[in-house]
C-alpha cells in the first residue's frame, strides 16, 4: 500500500522535506504504522514525532488519529501541535 505523507510547518523544516511517498507492508494499515516507519529512521524523526511530542494527523483532510484506517493512495498530513498562519 502507497500512501502520500506532508509534513507541515516545522517539521517541514526539520526533515527537510515537504512530501514523500511511503510503501507500507499489507493491504490494511492504520496511522501508526507510518508514524512507526518514520521513527524507525532515527533523529530527528523518532524524536519529532516521539509518543510526548503533541503532532496532529489528517488523513484525507480529516483530522485523524493513530488508529485511523489507511487505503492505499490516502494522503495523511503530518503537523506539529501549534501551526501558525
């Protein structure tokens, strides 16, 4: 399953990406397992998005949570606690 994961704001900068693509093993998955990948990559990742560090999740435009169900080609957004405008 492909899923489409935007990072926003700070984390933008931390990662220095804006977008990726991520490859997630399966037919079903939840937003844990992209949050899971992405701590596996190490610092700054594991740290930024580590179980205290107060991120949000949109999964389609819709604010969603780490048990949230994916589809394959779902965008899921990924923002730090206080985005400002």
């Amino acid at each position: 399953m492909k899923v489409k994961v935007l990072y926003f704001a700070r984390l933008r900068e931390l990662f220095g990406v804006e977008a990726e693509e991520l490859e997630l093993p399966g037919e079903r998955a939840y937003a844990a397992a992209i949050i899971d990948a992405l701590r596996k990559r190490g610092d700054p990742w594991s740290k930024a998005l580590g179980v205290d560090a107060g991120y949000r999740m949109a999964v389609n435009q819709t604010l969603a949570g780490l048990v949230t169900p994916l589809q394959d080609g779902d965008e899921v957004a990924i923002f730090p606690p206080v985005t400002g405008g």
